[in-house]
C-alpha cells in the first residue's frame, strides 16, 4: 500500500506539474492550400493585455489588406496560409530602451533603440519562432505586430517586426521582399563599414552596364539609354526600367570601387510607399514558385480505376494569380489531347488496362519574363488510370464513337467525378485553442486542424491516464506481495 501511494503521489505532480502554462488562441484566417505546398503566415501580437485582443483583430486585419494590396502579394495571395495567434502581456506597448518610457512587461520583450537605432524595434525572435512552430508547424514567415504607435521595425530570414504605425505594412512588405525574392536594398545610405561586404548576386543590383550582360535586360525597352540618366532628384525616364546608378549601401566610404546599379528610379527596395519594380516583382514571384506548387495534388503519381461506360474527370486544381495566366496542356499515354481546363477521361475510348496521364501546368503571367523562373514556375501531376475489365477494341480506322453512349443505354449517365478541391469556405475562420503544457507532436496538431476539434493536449487529459497507469501498478503491486507472503 505504500507503494501504491508513493505511485500515486508522484503521478499527481506530474500530472499537475504544467496546469498553469499559457494557452493561446490560435486562428486560421485563410487556408488555401496544404502548409506543406503553400506559404504560412502567421502573425503573433506584442504588448497586447487581455482586454486589448480585439484591438490585435483589427490590427491584424488592417496588416493583411495592407500586404495584400500591392502587387505581387495581391495577385499571388492563393498561395499563401493566413493565420493569427494571440498572446497576452502584462503591459502594453514596448521598451524604449534608456530613452522616456522605460521598459515594459511583454511577452515577446519587443524594444525600439536596438543596437542604439532608434526605429530598429525587435523582439525575442527565438521565442516567436518556437511558439509559431508550435501550432504552424510548417511556418515560412512569422510576423511580430507590436501595440505600439512609434514608427519602427526590422527583418530577419523568417521572423519580421513592425509597430502599429500606419507604415507597418510598408515595412514588412519591404523586409518580407528581402528573402522571398532573395532581393538586395536599393538605397544608397552609407552604413557602418565592414558591415556588408559588396557584390551583385541579387536580382535587383549589378555592376554590368552592358546591354546583353545586365540581369534584367528583357524589361529595358530598347530606346532607354544605359545607364539612365538623372537630373537632380528627377528623371525622364523614371517610369521605365533601365540602369540606374546608386544602390545597396553605394554611399558607403570605400565599400565599392565601381558603380552599382538597380533597375528602376524608385522602388519598394529602395524608399516605402511607392510600388515594388517589375524586375523585383518577378523574383518575388520567382520566390513563391520555389517554396510552392501550382496545385496542391503535387508531385506524386495519382492512382485511379474505371470501368466500361464509365469516365474520370481529371481537375488539376491550379491556384492562378488571375484566370488566364496559368496554361494547361494534357497528354495521354506520351500523346497531347487537349490545351485547357479539366479533362474527361472516357474509359470507352481506351483499351482495358494501365493508361498514364499528365497534366504540364505553367505560369505564364505577364509579371514574369525572364527565362530563370521559367522552371520553377511549372508543375506536371501524373496519373495511372486503370481501364477495368473488357472494352471495345479501338480500331483507328473505325468510323465508330464511342465518346457517347445512345440516349437508351443505362450507362450514359454514368460518372465517376474525381475532385479533391479544397473543402468548406477559404475565409472561415478557425479557432483552437492550444496549451502548451508538455511535448506535443505534429500529428496530434494535424489531427486537430483535420477534425476542426480544438487539439488540445491538457492536463486534464493526461492525468485520467496517468491515474490509469498508476492503479495497474499497484495491482500488480498487491499481486507481488500475495506471492511473496504465500511463498514465506
């Protein structure tokens, strides 16, 4: 008996042990795709109090359509996982450093004056991350959103930080370009020297003044002289994209010992408010097309059957930045049959056994013209159709048809409809709510987002097995000393 009240002692703190860890309330904004294929969003609040969370709604919201207003987010925003997280802080706002306004509690222990930078605002990076990772397993890109109003932020590779100022979208817009589309600044501000070593590997800056050898000469019409000149702070040509001297740092003393060049007069790259390039644009575009696919069916051989009178609709489900922009071309068994749409697979049409499928899906949008993207920008989905049992044999020189059975027959009705759309409606919004108090795993995660249930993993849960466990062992217990004191 001592035993067993030791076994049970001991479960009971364990069990109990994480019955006050946080729990945020996590949602799901958007959802058009598989997180595996699409790129995650999502955004964590700073200095937000309980009875502020329906202010981080609106500012979330504010956030999104800000982002999702400009071009290429707006035209590609069917590839992209749009989810909120909510987190409570004891104060609002964020440190000011050692400058009036002193320091504040808040989850993410946000700060302005980094590095003695006044608008340089970040965060506990690392902290962010993990507790995004944690509900997102899959996440791209993590969005602090600080409730405060002074204008700051910064960027890293996956983490970005932004007040509440009315610039916040501009600034993350800017920084979130810097990795998506593996983009260089483009303003000529000196910094510190030493801090970055000076190249031209990015798509949006180079030495090169010839024609044939800069990076983005398919977007130069032929009549813009090169390099394109500047008058002051005007140019004639400022509308176009040419070859215009200034870019990444180039006011920096000592750091280049020849010109610098970026493409356009002005761009998101290098001043806030004004519109993202063309040749900036198509590396982000570029940088959605590396971390997703065209259609969420992917790239794994689909496996299907039909029988005689039967036919399979074949739908590549192909997210598009506007109808017309992705082409579709099909073949069957190495032969094209048709260039749009879906297919109807008519199992009449074909001898019975294994017949291969495929569909070439391809990006042509006008935002991209350089041939470097043009891999990455197409995707082919693979089926294996099995026509079952016996069906006409297809003689080429028939003048039968058999695409269509006469009106009388039973089977001209007959359909099998494949369709793996996505499932209920893209802007519901859905709630879990998630404790963290102990080790979870992605396949509990995933059960919850499947089932829509809250996924939560509790204490409470967790100890009616614990106590479960600890009445076996002192069953078994019990048993041990009857034998024992039956032996003696």
């Amino acid at each position: 008996m001592r035993i067993c009240s030791i076994i049970t002692v001991l479960v009971l703190l364990f069990a109990f042990q994480d019955v006050h860890a946080d729990t945020y309330r996590f949602e799901t904004l958007e959802q058009n795709g598989d997180p595996s294929s699409t790129i995650d969003l999502i955004v964590i609040g700073d200095g937000y109090r309980e009875e502020e969370q329906e202010a981080f709604v609106d500012h979330v919201d504010s956030f999104f359509s800000g982002i999702f207003a400009q071009t290429p987010y707006k035209e590609y925003r069917r590839f992209f996982n749009l989810y909120r997280l909510h987190t409570v802080s004891n104060e609002s706002g964020a440190d000011y450093g050692d400058t009036t306004g002193g320091e504040v509690d808040t989850f993410l222990d946000c700060t302005y004056y980094s590095y003695g930078i006044e608008r340089l605002l970040t965060c506990d990076s690392a902290k962010a991350q993990s507790v995004a990772a944690q509900v997102a397993p899959d996440v791209d890109f993590v969005f602090i959103l600080v409730n405060d109003s002074k204008y700051g932020g910064s960027g890293g590779e996956i983490v970005q930080t932004a007040s509440v100022h009315q610039y916040s979208t501009e600034i993350v817009a800017h920084e979130m370009a810097h990795d998506l589309g593996g983009l260089s600044d483009e303003y000529s501000s000196a910094v510190t020297p030493g801090t970055y070593q000076a190249h031209d590997h990015d798509p949006n800056v180079t030495f090169e003044s010839e024609r044939d050898e800069i990076p983005w000469t398919l977007w130069i019409e032929d009549e813009t002289p090169l390099p394109t000149p500047v008058n002051g702070s005007f140019s004639e040509y400022k509308d176009v994209v040419g070859l215009f001297e200034g870019a990444r740092y180039s006011d920096t003393p000592g750091m280049y010992d020849q010109p610098i060049y970026r493409p356009k007069y002005t761009c998101k790259m290098r001043e806030l408010s004004v519109p993202f390039c063309s040749v900036c644009a198509e590396a982000m575009i570029g940088g959605v097309h590396e971390r997703t696919y065209l259609s969420d069916l992917g790239p794994d051989a689909i496996e299907e059957s039909v029988s005689p009178g039967e036919s399979l609709w074949l739908d590549p489900q192909a997210k598009s930045p506007d109808p017309d922009a992705i082409s579709t071309t099909w073949t069957i068994d190495g032969e094209e049959v048709q260039n749009s749409g879906a297919l109807e697979f008519v199992a009449d049409q074909y001898e019975a056994g294994r017949h291969t499928v495929d569909v070439q899906l391809y990006d042509r949008t006008s935002l991209m013209r350089n041939s470097l993207f043009s891999d990455i920008s197409r995707q082919t989905i693979y089926w294996t159709i099995t026509v079952e049992g016996d069906t006409p044999e297809i003689d080429g020189d028939t003048d039968e048809d058999f695409s269509e059975f006469p009106e009388d027959s039973d089977t001209s009705e007959e359909m099998t409809e494949q369709d793996s759309s996505h499932p209920g409606d893209l802007d519901e919004i859905t709630e879990w709510e998630w404790e963290f108090s102990g080790e979870d795993t992605r396949e509990d995660r995933e059960e919850g987002k499947k089932s829509g249930s809250s996924g939560c993993r509790t204490s409470e849960i967790g100890l009616q097995g614990l106590i479960f466990i600890a009445g076996l062992a002192c069953w078994f217990g019990r048993r041990r000393l009857r034998r024992e004191r039956n032996a003696g």
